[in-house]
C-alpha cells in the first residue's frame, strides 16, 4: 500500500500550503499525499478512505504526526465536516495498493475472486454483476462506464459463459470476444471492461458528483481543490463542476499532467489528471 505518490511537486504546489492550515485529504490510500502536507509545519489532517485497509496502512504511516491527524472511514461523499478546510486533495480511482492485493480482484494480472469492492462491508461485486445482471444491463455499463466500443460483443459473452468466478476467466472471455486487431493494442483488451465493473461496483461517478456539489461548502474562503483523476469520465465530471460552480475560481485550464520522467519512474501516473480550483474569498 505504500504506493508512490502521483504528481506530488504539483499537488503540494496546487494546495498552497499554509502555516498551521487544515486540510482533508478524502482519499488517503497509503498516506503518500497526506505525508507531505503534515510535513509542512504546523498543518492538521483528516484522512478519509471507505477502504478499512486502506486506513490501516496510513495510520501505520502517518503515526509520527500523532494528532495532527485524524481519521474517518467512509465514502468522501457521505462526510459531513465539522470544520473548515485550507485545502483539500482527491486522489480518484482505485490504488496501487488495491491492485496489487491480488484477492480484491481489481485487476486481471492475478487470479483472484471477481470483487473489486473498495468498501468491502458492502455487498455488490463484480460477480454480482457478471452472473446475474442481463445481457442488455452489463453492455450498458460497459460502454457507458468503460467506453467500450465492443460492449455488445463482450456482454454476450459474458452471459454465454456464466459462471465467471475468477478475474483471469474473465479476461479470458473479454479477449475471445473481441476481434484480434483488438487483442494486440495500447492497453490488454479487456482494461475497459474492468474499469466498468469496478466503477459500477463502488458507484464512483455519481459518489464524485455527489461530492464535488458540497466540497466548496468545506473549504475556507481561498482555500484550494485539487483533484486527480485517471480516465476521461472522472475528469469531465471535474473540469464541469469547477467551471460552472460559483463557489470556484478555476486556477489551470488545462489539467497538468505527469512529466516524462515521472511516467518512467512511476508508469501508473501516465494517464493522471489534475486540476485546481480555489474558494472565492
């Protein structure tokens, strides 16, 4: 879990920090962003994930700082702050922690039970959906949540296939579905389809959405938002909201992104979006 940070100079930068500030950051994961604000000088955190473990590994990490920090475990959608926040930070999509712990079934390299649950209390997975969603249901999702442009092609196999108990058979199933120019391109075929799961799963579109109309109510006049995402949708979801709430001042047009060497170093930050907005004072 304790994963490198994505874009940290630039997330540390976009929060401006503050002598003393408070800040929330709604997606600790394995604490790397939250680290480098508490190592600012007098600054307090709150660090939220709905992921238990996730919690776990940064309470580990963060125990230097004692109480400066504080920690609640829950979806940033349903957190109903007590205090003003300087900055605030949003690490979207799911971690390197969650995708290299094999048995949470995020991602097709290990053979796993299909799951992908960020919030493991919850009872919808991604079997769930593959075994007992039609046919016409689970091609929606694909292509809505996954842009997959083969949805329909996929859905059927799926359905054809049941039942789909591990993640590398349904690899499998996505790969036999598609044509073969498709198997061999950018990304492994069926990326699309896990993103689209997983998303449905833990209903991260409208759990952003939902957040993004209440986060400038958490902030201090001035304070900053930055946020990260990693595919398109998350990141239309953003560069909107910013643009058209009247709480925000949009500080970057276009989103930055990762330099080549950080993408070397850390291949999971190549598709990383950012972007920042500040409380009109």
């Amino acid at each position: 879990m304790y994963h490198i940070p994505v874009l940290p100079q630039e997330v540390i930068e976009g929060l401006n920090l503050v002598e003393s500030g408070r800040y929330l950051d709604t997606t600790v994961g394995g604490g790397g962003h939250s680290a480098l604000i508490l190592s600012h000088p007098g600054t307090t955190l709150t660090a939220i994930d709905r992921d238990g473990v996730a919690i776990q590994t940064a309470q580990e990490r963060l125990r230097e700082y004692n109480d400066r920090v504080t920690f609640w475990h829950g979806n940033f959608g349903d957190f109903v702050p007590s205090i003003s926040f300087n900055g605030i930070v949003a690490d979207l999509g799911v971690s390197s922690g969650q995708l290299d712990t094999a048995d949470r079934g995020f991602s097709f390299r290990h053979e796993a039970p299909l799951d992908m649950r960020m919030d493991q209390s919850q009872a919808l997975t991604a079997a769930d959906i593959v075994n007992h969603y039609d046919e016409t249901a689970i091609a929606h999702i694909l292509y809505t949540l996954g842009e997959e442009r083969f949805s329909r092609r996929i859905a059927k196999g799926i359905v054809q296939s049941r039942p789909i108990e591990t993640t590398t058979q349904l690899a499998q199933i996505v790969t036999r579905s598609v044509p073969g120019v498709y198997r061999h391109g950018r990304i492994h075929c069926a990326t699309r389809t896990f993103q689209a799961l997983r998303l449905a799963v833990n209903q991260e579109l409208e759990s952003l959405q939902k957040w993004l109309d209440v986060v400038p109510e958490w902030l201090a006049p001035g304070g900053r938002l930055v946020v990260i995402s990693f595919h398109s949708l998350e990141d239309r979801i953003v560069k909107n909201a910013f643009k058209q709430d009247e709480r925000l001042i949009v500080i970057n047009k276009k989103p930055i992104v990762p330099t080549a060497e950080e993408s070397a170093r850390n291949p999971r930050a190549r598709s990383a979006k950012l972007r920042i907005a500040e409380k009109i004072p």
